[in-house]
C-alpha cells in the first residue's frame, strides 16, 4: 500500500526557466535509467522476492524513494517550463536566433501535449517502457540489476550536472548523485551480504549444477578478434572470481562444428527448396498435393 | 570488421521436433537478455570505449562470439521446427487435443511469418528492440551492466533447460550455460581490475566530485517504508563498500521540504487555473488578449 | 513524497494456482487500461496541475490508491503461479493434454523471466509503455479522460470475473469493481464540478475564441458514409451540448476544394518528379548542378 | 469499403515554408491524439460494434472523415518542407544561425527519409503505434473515450494555432477546431442518448451484477494523501452520478490486511529462499534432486 | 477524402467459430506486412508523391482498396469470434482439454479488450506500428517496396489457407490471394514503367553523380564469409543489372584500413580514459578543474 | 560463427566534430533501413534458408559485411562528437547562438546516455527495432525486399551526402555508396537468377495453386479513387508481368456484397446490443443469468 503525502524530499525549484534543460531532465524521469526505472523495478523485485526480511524491506523502502524522486524530477520540470517560450508566437522570439535557437532544442511534446508540464518519457521523446525493468526473483541477479541501474543513472545526472549554471538545478541535483552514492553502495552491500549469509553464490544462478554445465568450456576466454592483448587481463589465467574454476586463454577461437543442414519443412510454408520447387515440382508431386487439398 | 564462417561453436541439434520449445529459445534470441543484447551491448561498448587494450579487446572478443550463439539458437529453432505441427490441416490434428495443445502454445508468428524459421523477437513475440543496450562509455559502469546481462542470461538458460527432456537441446544448452559461467566471471574480474588498475572506483563516476554532492544524504538509509529488518543489513551502519562513508539508518524518511506552489504558464496553453479561466476571464482580461491575436 | 506500508488494500489470494489465469490478469497490470495507467496518468495529472486544492488532492489520492492496486495483483500473479506448471519438465505433465494445454495458455516469461512472479506487461507480453498516459494540464479533458479509463478498466475485470470460478480471485475482483465504480462516479462528478465552479467549459480548450474557428462547420455533422440513420441521433438536430450551437445534417460530405499541386523539393532529395528527371535531365542542368556540388 | 476522392475537405496550404512548425504539425498528425488514431479508433469500433443503426452510422461516418485529415495534414506538411532549409549544404546556412536554428528543430527523417515528406509519427518521431487505439464493443465507455481523444486533440490544435501567424495553416486549424468542437459535442450527445435509449447506464459495464462488488467500497473516496480539501468536492458527499449509491468521505486509507507470505515456486527457478538454498541446500536435498534430474 | 460504403469486396463470413484462427488472422490485419501497412503506405506515398497522373492515381486506389481489406478481415475476425469459447466460465470448458486447448491459443485481448472483436495488432499481440510504413519520395524505390510487401504478404495469406479447413474462410483469403497478385504485378509493372518513362534508373537514386561514388567498390562481391559457391552467381561476373558496371569477385574482404583511435571527449562525461582517470588524476589536474566548476 | 578484425573496411574519420551531423548518421545506423537492419535481415534469411550453396553463401557474406559498416558508421559517430559542444557548459557557448542552435539539433543521449558515443537508435531517437526485419524462408520474396532495403538505404546515404561538406565524411559516404551500388545490383541479379534457375516465379508464392485463387480478380485494376490517369499504365491492359494473365482495368471499384449483421457475442463481454441491454434486461433474463453465475 502507498501513502502520499504532499511534500518533497528535497528542494526542487530552479531560479529561473529553461525548456532546452527541462528536456535534457527527462532522460532521468523516463530514460531506459531514469526513476520510473529503478521505482518500477524495485517494486516487481520486491513482489516477486520469496522471503521477507530486509532484502524486501529494503527493496519496498527504496521503491517507494524513487517514486518521489520522479515527482521532485517532474515538479523541476513544470518550473523550468512556466515562464520559457515553448514556441508560443511573439514578435521577439521570432526576430531572435538565440531564442529561436533554444525552441530548436526543446520537447516538443512538453509544450503542445502536456502544456508546459514533465512527461513520462525520455530526453528524445520515447515513452518510458517496461522493457527496460529486471526481476527474476534471484536477489543475487536482481541486487547485481540494480547496482548497474545506480551507477548507469547516476553518470547520467553527473553529466547534466555539467550541462547547467543554475543553482536551483545543481542543488537538487547534488542530492539525486547523493542518493545515487548511497543506492549504489547498499546494492554492492546487499549483493555481499546474499553470498556471505549463504544464500546465494556466483556463478548465478548458483544452484545450477555444475556437472550439467560444459565445464570444459566454462573459464576458458577464446579470443574471437584480433586483439592482441585480451589475455593480459585476470580474466586469462588464474583463479576465477566464483572459486570454482582456473582461467585458461586461448587466442583464437574453438574449432566449431559443421553447420547442420538446412531444414526442409511442410511445402505449405513456401520455403525456397531444391526439391518442391524444381525437381519434384517438375515432377508434379507437391504441386499436385497442394492443388488437391 | 566482421568475417563469417559457415560452423558453429557447439553442436545444435534437437532430437525431436517441438514447437512450443522452438518459441521458448527465442526468449535467449530476442528478449531483453537474449543473445542479440549482449552481442550488440558489448559491441557498442567497445566502439564507444575511449582506451586500446586489454579490455576493449575482451568486448570486442565477447561481442564476435554472442553472435555466433544466435546463430546456434536460430539453428535450433529452425530445426526443432521444421517437422513440428505449425497449425497447418491435417485430419490428425484437429482431433487431438494434445496437438492441439502444442499449437496454443507455438509462436504464431514462426508458422505466418517465417514459414518454421527463427526470428530476432522474445518468447512472446516482442520484437528485440535497442532499448535494451547499455554502453555509457564508462567501463566501471558497463563491465557492471554485463556482469547483470551475464547473470539474467544464465538464469534463462537455466530454467528453460529444466523445460525439455531432450537430450539434444540440452546438449546445447550445457555449452550457453558454461559461456554464461565464463562470461560472468570475465566481467567480474575486469570490474575489479578496473578498480586495481586505478581507472576506475566507486561509486561511478568516481571523478565526479564529492564536495558537489549533498553528502550528508549520501550514506544514509531512510525507511520509507514500514518494514522492521531493513536496519538489518550491512547497508544500515558500518564503512560503505566504497571506501568513503559510513552507513547510517534512519527508520523514518526525511522531513521534506514544501512543495512549490503550481506553475502558470502562458494562457495559451489551455491548462486549468484559478486566475484565466474564472476571475480574469470574467474581468475579460484574458480572453480579450486571446480574441485579439 | 510516497510512503509503503507492507500490508494490502484487501484480500488477495487465491484457492488454487491457474496459470493461464495469472496470464489474463496481467491485463489489468500492465495493459493499456491498467492500474500502472491509471496510477501513472493521476500522477502525471497531479505533478502538471496548475491550481493547489481539492481537484489536484483527489488526483494524487487516488494515484497513490491505484499504485496499491498494481501491488494486489502482482501479489496475487505469484501465488497463482507458486504451484502452478510452467513448462517445468514432469512425466505427468507431458502426456496429460490438458496440462499441456494449460502451458500453452501460459505467459511464457511469467516462467522463463521472472521465475513465477508477475511482470510489468499485459496479457499478450506487451510491456507497459507510457504512450498510454494521458496528462494535458487541462483539468476537463483530463478528468473526462480519468472517467474513459475508469470504464475500460471496469469493463475488463468485469470480463476477468466470469473468466474464473475461483472464490479468492473473485472477491479480489469484486474490490477492484466497488474501486472501480467509485472512480468513474468521482471523476464523472468532477467534471460536473469543474463546469460548475466556473473554471472550465465545453467544448475544451473553453477559452479558445469562438471567433477564430470555421464556426460554419461547428455544428454540422456531415455524413461520409452511406449509413441511413445517422440523421435519427440527437447530434443531428437541435442544441449542441455546450450550449454554443445548434446542430445541423448534411447528408453528403462537403463540397471540398481540389488538392494543391505536388511539391517540387530540392533535387538532392532524390524525389521522382518529371522536370529534374527527365526533361531537365536530358538538358543535363540538375545533373550538372549535381555533379559540382 | 472506402473510396478515395483527389480533393480536400478544406483549404490546406501555407503562406511560407517552416520546417520547424511541419515538424510540430505531425503531432496532430501521428500522435496519440492525432487524426490516425481517431480514424483507426472510430474504424474498429464500427467493426466491432454489436448494433447496427445510428451510432454506427455515426462511427462509419466519422472514421471516414478523420482519414480525410489526415490527407490534409499530410498535403500541408509537404508544402511547408518544400522549399525549407532541411540541412541541405549551403554557404548561407552554415552561416547563419537562424537558420542553423530552424534546422536544430526540424524532424530529421522528414530530410532523410520522406524526402520533404510527411511521415506517420507524432512531433519527437514516435511512430504511430496501435496501442492508442479503444475499441470495447462498449458503445458508452467507446463514446467516452471518443469525447476524450476529441478533447486531448482539440487542446493540442489550439496550443499549435498560438504557434504560428501563417495565415494559411491558421485557416486549416479554424476548420480543424470545428470539427472537433462538432466531435466533442457529437460524443457527448450520443453518450447521453445511449443513456437515455436505455441501452448503457453508469457505471460502465451497466449489467454487472451490483451484487457482486464489495458495494461497501464502491462510494466511498478513502484519502491516500494528505491534501486536506479532498473532501470539498461533490465526489466526497451526496448522490452519485451513477444515481446508484450515496458518496462518503474518509480522511484515510482503508485499514488494511497483511500480506501473504511470499511464494515459494520451484526450485528450477532459481529464485532465492531460505529454504532450497541455505537449510535444505546444506542438507542436500535440493541439490541432489536438481543434480540427479 | 474518405468516403465509406456500408458493404465489403467480397464475402466474408466463416461457416462456424474458431478463436485461434481469429487470432491468426490477426497478422494479415496488424502485422508488420498486414492490410493497415499496405493501406498507409500507399496513403502516405501519394501524399508524398512530386508528380500527378498514373503513378499517383495508382498508389491513391491502391489505399484505398487496401483500407477495405482491412474492413473485411476484422468483419471476418469478428464472426470468428462469435461463438467461440474466449476463457467464458462454463462447466464443460474446464473439463474438455480441446476446449481449454484452444483457449490456450486465443488472442486474450480479442476476449478481455475488446469482447469478441477484432484488434489493430498482430497474430502475437504487438500493436501495430507506423515503423513498418515505406515511403520515401522516390517512386522507384518506393513501388519496389510496394512489391516487397505484396510478396511478403500473399505468402502470409498463403500459409493461412492452409491453416483451416472453413469454406468461408477461404473464400474470403482467394479474394485476398487474388488481389495479392493483382497488386504484385502491377507495381512489377510501374517498376518497369518508371524505368521506361525514364523517370528513374537503376541504382536508386539514379541521379546520384556515379563520380562521387568509390566506384572501385561498386561492383565487387567481396566475401566476407567461407562459403565456396558464393562466386557461382550472375552477381559474380558479367554486367550489372543497372547497366552501369560489371561484376568482379574477390574470395576475401577488402584488405581494410586500421581504426582510428579511439575518441578522447571533455573529462566531464566521465567516460574511462587512461589519462584523466590515472595519470592526470594523480597529478590532480582534470579532478580540480572538475572541483572548481 | 563471427570473427572479429579489429581494422575497417575504408577510412571513417571526419576532418573537424559536426555533433547536429553526428545525430544524423544514427538514421544509417539504426533507422529502419540502417546497417543494423540489413545485417540482421540477411543473417536472419541465412539461417532460415532452406537450401545450401550460392544464395546462402551470397546472404552469409553480405551480412558479415553490413556488420562491419555498423561499425564504420559508430567510429565516425564517436570521432564527430569528440571535440563537439554537447552541452556542457561553457560561457562562450551560452552567449553564442550558434552554438547553441547547434546544441538544439543534437542527439541528446548521445551526450547525457553514451557519453559522446554512438547508439543504436536512429535519427530521432526510435531505438533499433527488430520490426524492421524481414526473413520469409521464400528467397524471391526475401531477395525483393534486399532489392527494397538497398534502395531506401542508399538514398538515405545520398541525402546525407548532401548536408556536409566535411571531406572526411564525404569520403565514407562514398564507399557506402557505391556497397549499396553493388548490393541493389546483387539481389536484383539473385532476384533474376531465382526465376532462371526454375526454383521460384511470380507471383509469389508461385507454388500456391492458381486454381485456388478468385481468378476473376486476380489481374484487373480496379479504380478506388477517382484519379483520370489509372488506366494510362501498363497495369491497366496487356500481359501482366508473372506471364499468367491479361491486366484489365475497371473505373469503378467492385460492386461488393452486403456487410454481415453484427455479431452478437456472449453477454457477458458487456458489448452494447439492443437486446440484452434494453429488452431482455426489461426482462430480466440476461440480468438473472448474470446475477446467478
């Protein structure tokens, strides 16, 4: 159940408009990483988590967090868009290339769908999508999903911290990279504290049985170009990360296999074959089945 | 640069035909970490990558071989199809309620559109779509997101290998499942390298700097919901993984700041407010300004 | 700002697993009409409201409600697939039409991606996508399309209800309808009331001046098919419902105007046109042009 | 079946070009409200409808016109991407920033892949998708949703007639707006006759059985937020529109039932429990039947 | 302008319900070479077209014709789906595997949507989407897509023949099959036609200047794969099609060229860099100018 | 199986950073007829092919290729954004219009998402969707619609061409060029050798039995519009291309047949029909039903 209450966690209110900076915002709004993202995301993952206790605890708090920060997100962007010219007919703006400029760069949609108000959408205008949420009800997959969406978010916001002077956007942005550093830190923590309760293990999923596996393949890296230094790295000898296997290094890839050979299936389909088509259609088999049915 | 050869990595051939497990591989072809992902995702991370080297080697490596096992998969489809009830009549079918049942649950889409063929879609027939590629640049970050692509995948693999009994099928699925092992374990090793080697720290990016954040946010857990464990954890108290804070617990959310009052913009936007619509429109200020334009 | 409590709005759970049923349930999750919509649509609405007060606390209120109804659902996906078969290999399973059948029916990636919990898509696989989010700022069009949603969704768990004999999913559903009933009332009322209040009219945008539209067409509704009855409905004849015309019938289209000419772009658009490739062609001046550039 | 005619409903062309204003005009255009999707929606209501007679006349009729509109817009577009500057090399445009502005917002794909051409998308390049689309075979809720699709788009023409002084594209909007001040008031009638017919009541679906919802909630407005004039509205108190229940007011959330406990599925799904992957993984059992299987 | 006649093509009624073959039908209605593509691809071609007369007389018939299919297919989808079981409760549909078999192959949303009625989306529910539409400005290239989509399509209407046994249904798909090759050979024909006129030549767009090309590369197969009969094609040896060139075959790839280093953007994107993130960082130079931004 | 090289198939480095051009180049790369669509369609139509030898071998190797030139067009991408303002803050950049017209064009995720690299969306920002693929199994078909896809790529490239004067860029173009020079050239020759090698013919499917079809309408243009000049074609009279029939022409549509009634479906869907609504529901008969269940 989710309770709303009318305040945010933070400032959001910049000095003064921006509609070229209101679009570049929602990228973190609506982006394959923005916060319906990571709210929607911790949301399935604790619906679908099979143990209560603080793993769920911990992905139903987080949730609900992120949710306000779409709001504090789209409350930003109605504010930037109030007073800035979204395309509204005046003398000046079309005498001004600076002006004209900027509308050049705007969210169209921003203007002539939701009437200088924030959207769920990203900053080149694709609705956000479901597409982009992971859970599988593996919390050691999940929590690894969820330190990537951190980190992938929050060199988001680090960069459009750069992409503006205004001092009302860089607070509320320094405390979105805030509750980037603490997400991340406790995903890296969670997905620690999974192996070291026992629960979990790499590789994930970790319970897979390892003499089911092609084990003969499972540590070694086969180079498929041309690089010339992949087997300098730790992923070519040496213990692997998982404890249970030794890095080997080969330069070029396995031998392979013959290609089976190609399918012939029901003549109905109308594949191009040798057969239906030329021989046995010279011979008038298939063509005289299909005629019959 | 690319170059094709007609093998393939591991052997890929079913035993027998069946066609609602053809439309189950298609979710480790085309879904959100279907093959296609990886090959693409670590393609454009190497062709983003700002550094020669050992690690751009190992994507570009990893991305030539992820193509092949598409290839393996479309192989498999195609040959798992090929001799399988597609909904084309015969008398047999249509009384046999197992066969039937098979045909609920084929990909329509094999049978109409392929004519018993592979395609670049997921287990319910959406389309693979770019959305779910990941390259920031920022190989901290993406070495993480493959860590997760690599973790997902195998979690697939997994499962579909207890949905079939062939001994074929599962031949192939025991070589996905030993890449996956390795793949997982490779980006695991150069998510710490990159950290050893000085490149990269956490939390990312780890340039950015910390005096711009609002860093008395940055370790602390509030509770936004009313989960009693969430404390529980390592992520409640104790040094953050990255080495530069210390977790803090807070069972409540922050106090919070009021909201903004709501904007109003341009009146010819049409949006709902007290001012235009009810008192100025009756002084007729607004509407007045509207006629005239 | 939003606050989760761990505990649901009413009962959820079901007498027995059903598969299939957890697939059609999805529908009302993440489909066109589902609670994501709603929830994400009274959101928006709130966050892009222009006036403080009762209208907007109605929107986040109820925002806030429908997020808890995406959680009853998800809730009750799970325990529908908790001991459901899902494609798992059991001797039983393979001879038994109809559970064959049952897998059939089944959402592929309620087994192969989220491991037996419910997802963000609807009962074919289409993820949510926020292309369904309606949120113009103007509180008439907006509330009027709270009242179309409302009845949509109303109508799909009215289906869902006879789709099942299940007492748990019923009385389940039988919540969702009183919840539903509620809400088309409450936004059919403020509709009324924001006509009543003096804040907005028909037809929406009110403000727009009467004058500047091709008020000759207004009113009249012009019969583009050969259909015989379209003149016996009250849009025919007598006063409009915004009380700013009279309706009017014409039993054919308009009279219309001839199309303008084809365009003539740039030549280096490489569009077919009869001067660039042909006649001026053969005088060689486009080519020319063309072959300088 | 549908017949062409080479001429317009009204006048469509422009005074001058203006890349940047085609751009804005596919919104109305290939947008969630623009002209295809009430030409698709009205078509496959008429399809679906279960009565013939006067409101399919009326669905058949509209559908017919809007893909007129379509026309319409299409033929404007083309003439305002004519002879505008579309990113074609020339000396003055590169020098000129106000040009270089026009061009930084135009839809590049009308350039590069029309050719000067509209496209079927909306005004950031979304393409059109069938996911806007509502057709219940419910002609009350379908009509309501018309009066919403006719509401949301004649917004967004009137935001669009604010953003250009062409005279040419203002006369095309004048009509445009009239249409959809008819289409607005033509829905609501019929929403009201439908009513009156004794065909449809409120709430939407009429036939369900009022017995069969928890009628306990059904009319009451519970507060999921903390905005304190929620209850001064006409939705909180007295009869309901639906003529069928009394509103009630109350200040908080309904109180709740807990949780079920989280599911425990299958063990081949991978997903973490206490159980297979801790106590019973010490114990042996899960892993030895996972290993012998 | 659209004008509508209350009557279809052709027949269009089946001789008894079948739910699955509604749902396969769907493809020929929604899917990517469905009736709604050919319909606005045509439409938006002779929007786009730069010439009047026979090619765009064609292409506006053509649509319009098309819109009509559509119209029959859904009136057919929804007869289909009259009577058939859609997952309604009744006693005997649980207990008959053939009955839950089929319902295990529906189309949910034909049931649960829009209540026994046809849908803008394909035979595996993906929406139909304008991303599927062709048309370029160029009448060459565009007719020859225009064949692609004939092809594509009766080969579609093709294999549904063969998917059902209902006369009533067949007759309806030897109409479709019959204006699939009516359609086939006339844009064969325009193809030829355009040549003929000498509108256009091969290769589109013919009046791109030859010289500009790397004509040394224009007419060379190069393979970039080991299949060994690739050099037994007409596309190996001799003149081209265009008239323009004669082939040549070479058994390997072009020799290449190396890649360019790889990019070194401004330090504020936070991409991994040896420089800024390792040596310069410890000479502190990009990180304090990171500081004192 | 793919191998990698790390060098490119011709040079692709821009002579100075163009971010607007940049933005541009992502249509060639992940637009509907970019890199990414061939080189997944002709490995589709490879792997789904049903005959070994020189079409595979031909298919194999063109896709290898396309693969490569994904990756040409992402280094040059990379290379343009390099030094490119992407809104970054600068002070010049804020006061110079130019400048910030240029920002107003950009891809914005090319900045705040890769980083300054490449992505695999096109030029609006659709991310690359496997919709855009076709892979029939029937070669003629497939082979047109390579023809299709070479032709709308290479104008593509040739409009682009035309908005830079960077002779690096212009250098790459070239070469693209003249491969689509080569690949139109290719599948039209494969196209011709298909039907001279006896294994397909027009119209396809050519196997599907004439017999079968509504051979009244299988060769006669029949006129939806009301365009003069149909008839002017060579579609309109004279042997149609597949050698089978004689085109006819008829200026007016066909009569047609009379429209099934309305379907009336179970009641429970809640459609709007007169009977059970209004006369039965008097009745009481439905509404009992519904109120027993």
């Amino acid at each position: 159940m989710f309770i709303h209450q009318q305040k945010l966690q933070y400032n959001s209110s910049p000095e003064k408009p921006d509609a070229v900076y209101a679009r570049k915002l929602q990228e973190v709004i609506g982006g394959q990483y923005g916060e319906i993202t990571v709210a929607m995301q911790y949301s399935f993952q604790a619906w679908n988590a099979h143990i209560p206790g603080k793993y769920r605890d911990l992905l139903f708090s987080t949730a609900a967090e992120e949710f306000g920060h779409v709001e504090m997100l789209a409350t930003m962007v109605a504010q930037l868009l109030e007073k800035a010219p979204l395309g509204i007919t005046e003398d000046a703006i079309q005498d001004d290339p600076a002006v004209a400029a900027v509308i050049g760069g705007t969210d169209m949609q921003q203007a002539i769908v939701s009437g200088a108000g924030a959207r769920p959408v990203d900053s080149m205008g694709n609705p956000w999508t479901a597409g982009y949420v992971t859970a599988s009800g593996n919390l050691l997959a999940d929590m690894t999903s969820n330190v990537n969406a951190e980190m992938q978010g929050r060199i988001q916001v680090a960069r459009l911290y750069h992409m503006t002077d205004d001092p009302g956007i860089r607070d509320l942005l320094s405390f979105l990279l805030a509750r980037d550093t603490m997400h991340q830190n406790q995903w890296v923590a969670a997905v620690r504290e999974l192996q070291e309760d026992g629960l979990e293990e790499m590789p994930v999923p970790s319970n897979f049985p390892q003499s089911k596996e092609a084990s003969e393949h499972a540590y070694t890296a086969y180079n498929f170009s041309d690089g010339q230094t992949m087997d300098e790295g730790t992923w070519a000898s040496g213990p692997s990360p998982d404890g249970k296997g030794t890095f080997d290094y080969q330069p070029e890839p396995m031998a392979g296999v013959p290609m089976p050979p190609p399918t012939h299936p029901d003549a109905r389909f109308y594949g191009t074959t040798e057969l239906p088509n030329s021989v046995e259609k010279a011979a008038g088999t298939v063509q005289d089945k299909l005629n019959k049915e």
